[in-house]
C-alpha cells in the first residue's frame, strides 16, 4: 500500500479547487465490506473516553473507544472498562472523533503531535476491533495541525480553521491601532472515499467600520450543512478589542489590547455549498443574543425536522437559536432558554445537546453556583424542558475548572468539558455519564416513553471520563 502526503504543500488562496492527488492511501477502501459508505444496519454502539497525558492532566493524553451491541447497552449488569479493554485512535491528546449515521464507521483527525491534521477512517467490529482503513488524508496544510471539524452531514466532513491579524503602526510595545483582519480556511472531506473534495482561504467578510472597531473571529468551528445543502453554517469567536486601551505585549512582543464589550449578536459566518464562495457574516438580533456559538468539542447545531438550523449557545450559555431555511438569517422571533424552560434561579450553561427528531432534544448542562452536570429533554417547539434523574449529578463535570480565554470558553476538566457526542438508535438515546475518576452508567433516554435509565456500567480511572456515544 502506498500512502503519498503532502506534508511539503505550501498552502495558498484557492478559490474552491479541487485538491487533486490528496494524501490518501490506496489500498484497502476498494472493498466495500471495508469501507464506503454507511449502507449497513447498526450492530454497534461505539463507547469514547479520555484519560490523562504524561503530566496528569486529566483527560489530555488520548482517547480509547469500544463498541457493544444495543443489547449490552442495556444491560446494567454489563461492565465496560474502555481503558483495560478498549481500542486507541490514533491522536496525541483527545481525538474529536466522529461516526457515521448507523454507527459502523468513525472517524478522526488527529490532534497536534507529528501527525497532527492526519484523517483516519475505522470501521466497526465489535469490542475492541476497529479496522482501520488506511484511507489516510493528511489537512494540516490546509486546517493546521490540531482542526476543528466535524461530519456536516452524512458522508460529508467540513473542517474549518480561522485566525485574526492585528495591523498596528510598529512593533512591539506602544503601537498603535490601525486594522484587524480575520481570515478563514475551509477544506470538505469526502468520508466516504476519504479525500479533500474541495478547499478555500478568505477574509472573513467584516465591514471596514467594524474592523477598525476592533471586531475580529479568531476561532470558527461546528460547521453543519443545511437541509437544501446549499449552505454551510458555521460557529464563530466573535470577540472586540478596545482600540484605545492598550493592555501590554504578547509573547512576540507586540503590543495588545484589552477586551472590549461588543454590540454585535451571535455570529455565524455563511458560504455556499459546495463551491465555498460568497462568505457572509449573519448576526442575531444582540437583544436576543451576544453569546458566542462554537462549542468546544461538541457540536452546537442541528439541520431540524422542519429544515432549519438550531444552534446552541454553547458551551457559555443558554439559548438555542434559530436560523430560518428559507433565508439564510437568524430567526430573531424565536428564542429558546433552557434557563427559562427549566425555572432556574441561577445561569445555566449548555456543555453539550443532540436534536433527535421533532423538535425534541437532550441537554447536557451545567448551572453556576451548583456543582454538578445534569441532563434536561426539551421541546424545542414547545419551548419546555424537563430535568432528567441520573446518578452521581453532583460529580459530573465538576472536578476542576479552568478559564481559556483565547477560546471565550470555560473549559471544565470533567466529563462535560470535553463530552463531544449524544448517541441515537431508533427512540433510544445514548449518553455516557462517568466523573473524572468515577464509575458511572451509560444512560438511555427512551424517546417515545420519554423515559431514561442505567445502562451497561462504565468503569474508569484517575483523571479520565467518557467523552461520546456513537
């Protein structure tokens, strides 16, 4: 087998070409009972988690995943223990895995190290036998070496990456401000003959007025594609600086500035499909929302059963959002707050949410002030939501905090922090709950009962939880 990457590319503008001769390896994908695409009942239900790096840091040195038949899952005297028993996907910290609709493929990017940005591909065997398709596609020189991606519809990854430029009058301390240019990367990953279909560079569309005020998206991630497939969403970091406020340097020396309030809403950059092309800013009505939406390793919107595209203000806040699938543009006579639907007197925080099929979903989330992860169903028609009951609530998600400013987000070292995937089987919904270092269970939500209970147990280890369910 032959694999050609393309570690020597020098990435330039391309106005959505093709990439012709990706880094993919030509051997065992001409077998369809390899891979292809996802045309087979689901036999598996695929466990994730993640567990410390050298230094100990929790949930930081990888990620290990085993798959159980439905019937295990249900079973709350079946045992899993992921990290004596499981299979590693390949990625020096935690993978952002993926799966395909029926659940007998997943895939990954690797994230940072030497292989960092390189796309694998496994199809589900059962336990711990994953085969690895050596279908490999190496994005680092288009998406850098730890992407942010994820399936943006069935047999179609996006993966986006997005930085900000300061223009200043020189370098180093007392510069002052001139510009801000925020630029945007996209490449489309065909998962079902794993290659890069299609790539993009472009500044990221501001007015002149609101750069030079300092607006600027240094992160974009969670993309999804609409029900007309025509249109990609994406999440967005929006931030502003104070041009008139120097704050001090930076590592390279050049000075900064302070963060500053915005009045500009949720911020969802927009580009046609497949082409790329004709990128656009849409904003919610700031009335609504100014909290940002691009998630931290969990996906933040849904094509929903009517068409349009619910998005979570994840993972800050706690507002769904709607973007209509006539226009293109945010809804602004609809707001869910899972704040308001469930009567709480503190803030609540959506850490990560799945919608299943007609208006309804599971929400993950946190509330300030209260240690504890729990999960709510909503009805995203109705605007309610109901607190589901589950063990060791008071654990979950909560055993250590940590601010990452760069991102806008509050990272949380339990499972909640990094939980990046709800798991759907016909009615049945599938979530792993275990807090760092904590047994736990695989809960199912039944959606036609409106029901949940223990599943399989889940046993764990210091510094590690279980991150998704496929």
């Amino acid at each position: 087998m032959k694999t050609h990457f393309l570690k020597s590319i020098v990435w330039c503008s391309v106005l959505a070409t093709t990439l012709v001769g990706c880094d993919k390896n030509d051997g065992p994908s001409n077998d369809p009972q390899i891979s292809g695409p996802d045309v087979w009942e689901r036999k598996y239900i695929t466990l994730t988690a993640a567990f410390p790096d050298g230094e100990g840091t929790a949930g930081n040195g990888g990620t290990m995943a085993y798959a159980i038949s439905p019937e295990q899952a249900a079973n709350p005297d079946f045992e899993i223990n992921v990290f004596t028993s499981g299979y590693p996907l390949r990625s020096q910290r935690t993978a952002r895995v993926q799966g395909s609709a029926n659940g007998n493929f997943l895939y990954n990017i690797q994230y940072t190290g030497d292989d960092g940005g390189i796309f694998n591909k496994y199809r589900v065997e059962g336990a711990d036998k994953f085969e690895d398709t050596r279908e490999e596609v190496n994005t680092e020189p288009i998406l850098g070496t730890a992407p942010r991606w994820v399936v943006a519809a069935e047999g179609i990854g996006v993966g986006v990456y997005a930085s900000a430029q300061v223009q200043a009058t020189g370098e180093g301390a007392g510069a002052d401000f001139i510009d801000v240019k925020s630029t945007a990367r996209i490449a489309v990953l065909d998962l079902d003959d794993p290659q890069i279909r299609r790539q993009h560079e472009f500044e990221i569309p501001f007015t002149a007025e609101q750069t030079k005020a300092g607006y600027q998206i240094g992160r974009i991630d969670v993309p999804v594609l609409n029900a007309a497939k025509n249109k990609i969403f994406i999440g967005c970091n929006l931030t502003k600086i104070d041009v008139t406020e120097p704050s001090g340097v930076n590592n390279s020396g050049n000075q900064t500035w302070t963060q500053d309030e915005r009045e500009l809403g949720t911020a969802t950059l927009v580009v046609d499909f497949p082409s790329l092309g004709n990128p656009k800013l849409i904003y919610a009505d700031p009335a609504v929302s100014k909290t940002n939406n691009h998630g931290y390793r969990t996906m933040t919107q849904y094509v929903g059963t009517d068409g349009n595209v619910y998005q979570a203000t994840a993972t800050s806040g706690s507002q769904i959002l709607r973007i209509n699938s006539s226009t293109s543009e945010y809804d602004n006579s609809y707001n869910f707050d899972l704040k308001t639907a469930l009567s709480a007197s503190n803030n609540i925080q959506i850490r990560a949410w799945r919608y299943i099929k007609e208006g309804i979903g599971l929400v993950l989330y946190t509330e300030t002030n209260v240690d504890g992860g729990y999960i709510a169903v909503i009805d995203l028609n109705a605007k309610t939501a109901t607190k589901l009951a589950t063990d060791n609530q008071t654990d979950i998600g909560f055993s250590g905090r940590s601010a990452n400013q760069s991102a806008g987000i509050t990272a949380i070292t339990g499972t909640f922090g990094q939980f990046q995937h709800i798991g759907v089987h016909g009615n049945n919904v599938y979530i792993p709950m275990t807090p760092n270092g904590v047994d736990g269970n695989l809960y199912i939500f039944d959606l036609a009962t409106k029901q949940i209970k223990k599943g399989a147990k889940l046993k764990n280890q210091s510094g590690s939880f279980y991150i998704g369910a496929y």
